[in-house]
C-alpha cells in the first residue's frame, strides 16, 4: 500500500552541527487520541503548519558553538529529495536491547575480574585488560560460530563457556588455577552477574519512553509493543529482572529464532506472531545501522536510528534504507507525539543518503 506523501514531525536532540528539514506540516493521523497537556493537540499541529508552511522547501543549518557559546549561525540552501517518513499509525513498535534499551552497568573486564578475584584471591591484572581479551575473544568466537552456537548446534551457555574460558586464558591465568574453578565462576558470571541487575541496568530514558508508549497503548488506539535483539534465550529472564518485561507483547531473540539481525526473517517473525500483515505499519528502533537500521529497511520496516550527536560521519545510504536519526532513546517520543508541545525543537533529521556520500 502506497504511503501519503504526509511530513512527520521529527526531533533531535541539540548538537555541534546538525541539519534540520523544515517540510510543509499536515495534521497526523496518527497521533494518540488524550487529552494530557503533556500531548500533541490539536491546536498544536496547526501552530506548527503555520511555521512549517512558511519555511516550505528550505534545508536550514544550524552550527551550534562548543557548550556555552552563544552565537547561531544560520544558512538556507534548497531541500534534497526526500523518501516518504513514517506516515500511518505503527501497529508494532520494537526495540533493539543492547544499547538501546539496556547497558552494561560496569564494563565486562571488571565483572570477570571481580568474580576471579573473589575466588582465589589473587593478584590480576587491571580489569581494562580483562575487557581487552573478552573483546577479542567474543569477536572471534562471533566469526567462527555466529548465533550463539546456531550455526554448530551447540547451546548458548556451552557456547558462553568457551568465550569465558578463552578469556582467562588470554589475560595469562593458569589453566591449574581455571579448571578446579571452572564451573563455580561461569556459573556465576553466566546465570548471575549477566543475567540480573550486577551486570546490567536500563538506559537512562527506557522507563520513561516505555511508561509512555504503554498508556498509549492502553488507551486502546496505541501499538503493540517488542524487543527483538541479536541476544541469547536469557534476554526474558534479564528484562524481567530489570523490571520491563511486562511492557512488552513479544520478545525475540536471536538464538531461539537461529538468525541474527540484519536478517529479515527475524523481523517477519514478530509480524507473523503478532498477526500484523502491514510490514510499513512496524518502526523498528536501535543504536546498531548494520544490523538494526538495515535490517529493519530491508524487511519493509521504518527505522528509528538512535544515535548520539554530533551527526556526522553518518553511514551512506540510498532511498532503499531511508531512516530517521534520533538523539537518544528519548526522542523516539516525539516522533509519535507524546513530547511535550511547548517544548523548544532544534532540529529534525530524516536521512536518505542524498546529504552525504558493542561491545
């Protein structure tokens, strides 16, 4: 179904250097119905028609100065040729998990450090070059058994073992110190650390942004809501424990699916699941372009790509894999229109490529 030709209202957050599309604004239809003060109304929409309408087809650049500078300057060329925003109402809203929705409370280094150190009390190195090895030897394990172990056959956790391993290995603990140990540490560190609240915490904005789109949802004219996330059978465990698994419909991970994102099959996944038919009709949010913005394009999705300013450098792109940058998790909101009205905007970013040639 052919989408209207229908501007979104689109935010950032403020930057060193941002581009901000001025576009001719429309009421949208797809703004939750309330009557909160803390919503888009309304007379909201049309206040922004009326300066929308008089900055129709210009491109406007603004150059923020370094933290408290207080000169703006301000340029005005002809706006490049944009793909259609995200128009209709979303029936599924999905999330990336890591770095999106949730972090690392401490680096992995230090857990690994500390669980040793617990153990046999011995000297160890800093835990930076603990975080160093793990680095290197999940990268090399990610490369030679993609998927948790999908691709051999073998479960998450024998899979977890050998990078635990591995990685005492590489920082030069003895194996006669490792082997009796063995079992007692990765039992802790897999079942444990990193599956609870020691080894991971929520973004800063998570709580805020789901508690939002979970009253829209409950007014009955909101979406469904998802995680799908290149994670292990743990995540449900892990976002319970991190108290947000109950705001979501679906949670889909990697492992269970035997595919990782950018894989389109993923994404079919959750539709099929949730018995939505309208790929155009599913934003899929995430900090990763490979595998969260790409993978979202190329299933018929719209993309929500999070990532912190200043936006340069940003990935090249084509009409194919149209996507929309917002600062932090936070911004996601106004792009459906649960911001604050009265609140100042500086910028709005939906890129197609034209502008610019984990762990």
């Amino acid at each position: 179904m052919a989408k209207p030709q229908q501007p979104l209202r689109l935010r950032a957050a403020m930057v060193a250097a941002v581009a901000v599309v001025l576009l001719p604004m429309q009421a949208v239809a797809f703004m939750p119905q309330t009557t909160s003060a803390a919503r888009w109304t309304t007379s909201s929409t049309a206040r922004w028609a009326e300066k929308k309408a008089a900055d129709a087809e210009q491109v406007q650049e603004i150059e923020l100065g370094s933290a408290g500078a207080s000169e703006i300057m301000l340029t005005s060329e002809p706006a490049g040729v944009l793909p259609p925003p995200i128009t209709q109402k979303p029936q599924l809203i999905t999330f990336d998990a890591t770095g999106t929705l949730i972090q690392l409370a401490e680096p992995v280094g230090m857990h690994y450090r500390q669980v040793l150190m617990k153990h046999t009390g011995i000297r160890l190195p800093r835990p930076d070059i603990f975080t160093d090895a793990f680095k290197e030897v999940y990268d090399a394990k990610c490369q030679a058994s993609p998927c948790f172990g999908c691709s051999d056959s073998i479960s998450a956790q024998d899979w977890w073992a050998s990078v635990v391993r591995d990685t005492y290995t590489k920082v030069g603990v003895p194996s006669d110190i490792i082997d009796p140990l063995f079992p007692l540490l990765f039992d802790e560190l897999y079942h444990e650390v990193f599956t609870g609240t020691d080894g991971w915490e929520l973004n800063a904005d998570t709580m805020m942004v789901l508690d939002k789109l979970k009253e829209w949802q409950e007014t009955g004219d909101g979406p469904r809501l998802g995680v799908i996330s290149n994670f292990d059978e743990r995540l449900p465990k892990l976002l319970e424990a991190l108290g947000i698994a109950d705001y979501f419909d679906i949670i889909i991970t990697s492992k269970e699916c035997g595919m990782e994102k950018p894989c389109r099959q993923i994404f079919d996944i959750a539709l099929t699941r949730l018995g939505i038919y309208e790929r155009d009709a599913a934003v899929h949010v995430g900090n990763d372009y490979d595998t969260d913005v790409k993978g979202a394009t190329a299933a018929g999705w719209n993309a929500l790509y999070v990532k912190e300013p200043a936006y340069t450098n940003l990935p090249a792109q084509t009409t194919d894999t149209p996507f929309t940058v917002v600062g932090d998790l936070g911004k996601v909101l106004d792009v459906f229109g649960l911001e604050d009205p009265e609140q100042v905007i500086i910028t709005t970013i939906h890129r197609t490529g034209n502008e610019h040639a984990r762990w």
